[in-house]
C-alpha cells in the first residue's frame, strides 16, 4: 500500500471545503474496520485513508501550515500504513476507570509483543518500533504492523472461500481473542492489492 504522499494534503483552508464528506467517509470505514477484543480491548485495522484523515486532522486542529512541520505530521502517520504484504492496526485499551486501568497497564507491560493476526493457522506476530515502548508499562494506544507471510497472504486474497481469520493476546495479563469479520477480511484482501 502506498504511503501518504505530500502532494494529497489539502491546505487548511481547502480541507474544511471537503472536510466533513471525507472526515464522514473515513471514519465509516474505520467503524467497520474495527471490533472489540474481550471488555479490554479495540483494535482497528489502518490503511493509506485512515493515516490520511490522521494527518489532515491534525494539521487542522493544530493549525499546522510551516513545511517541515507537515512533513513531519506526514512521517508520523505514514507508520501505520501497512507496506507490502503487511496488515497494520492500532489497538486501543479502553478501560474507563482509571485506576483500573492505570493497574492493568502496568501489569500488561510487554502486551506489544502479545499479539498476533491468525490466518487459516498462520501466526503472524505484531512488530512496533522500540521508541513506542514503555519501559514500566504498556501504552493504551499500541501501533503495530503484523508481517504476512506468504500463505497468509495467498488466504488473504483468495476469495473463494471464507477463511478463519482472528486476533489474538497472548499476555498473562490479557489473553484474548477476537474473530475478524468477513468484511474486514475482504477489505484487509484489498489493501494488499493497493
């Protein structure tokens, strides 16, 4: 999938022209690239859209207009554009109450390298960057991008079939798994395509 290029960011002032047709329309699909892991846990599943409407948010919010500034917001964000034969997703701890939740992350440290896509049986373990790791504590918002393998990917992308595919932790302190819906697979299938 490519990257988010400089030549698609809209100036602020021509962004609030389109801003909610496509602010609207990124985040249905990000709503139904999402699901729920256990009462822990959500994941969504990113792609060059999704990095795309990161960006130009926050360049909106931030009032971002100097070159290198932007660039930046662009290198940012092109992290969770999955590259060739890569699914990527972020996943978000969602616990309301903060004491709780401050406990669990602590107690979850490492669930970074907990997790993994599960194709047809094929583990595919989630990779992020060492700068993103806490040394006392998980993160509540986890990049990663999970490398395919090469019969992950021919799953992915064979549409004849229905394949089984999940996401799962595997941490002592959260273990978990959820199914991939059928949409989801089939819209994962077309960013390897793109």
């Amino acid at each position: 999938m490519r990257p988010v290029d400089r030549s698609e960011i809209l100036p602020i002032g021509e962004y609030e022209i389109v801003r909610d047709r496509f602010r609207a329309r990124v985040i249905e699909e990000k709503r139904r690239r999402r699901l729920r892991v256990a009462d822990r846990a959500s994941v969504v599943f990113e792609n060059h859209d999704t990095a795309l409407l990161q960006i130009q948010e926050m360049l909106r919010t931030e009032r971002i207009t100097r070159e290198g500034a932007i660039l930046h917001e662009i290198e940012t964000y092109n992290e969770l554009v999955p590259g060739d034969n890569e699914v990527s997703a972020t996943v978000m701890i969602e616990i309301d109450d903060k004491p709780e939740r401050e406990d669990f992350l602590v107690r979850a440290k490492g669930l970074e390298d907990s997790v993994s896509l599960v194709i047809d049986g094929e583990r595919c373990s989630g990779k992020t960057t060492p700068e993103r790791v806490l040394a006392d504590r998980a993160s509540a918002v986890i990049y990663l991008k999970f490398a395919l393998t090469s019969r992950a990917v021919s799953a992915l992308r064979d549409k004849t079939k229905e394949h089984a595919v999940e996401i799962r932790f595997d941490h002592a302190a959260f273990t978990a798994a959820a199914k991939v819906p059928r949409a989801v697979v089939v819209s994962l299938a077309e960013d390897l395509e793109g």
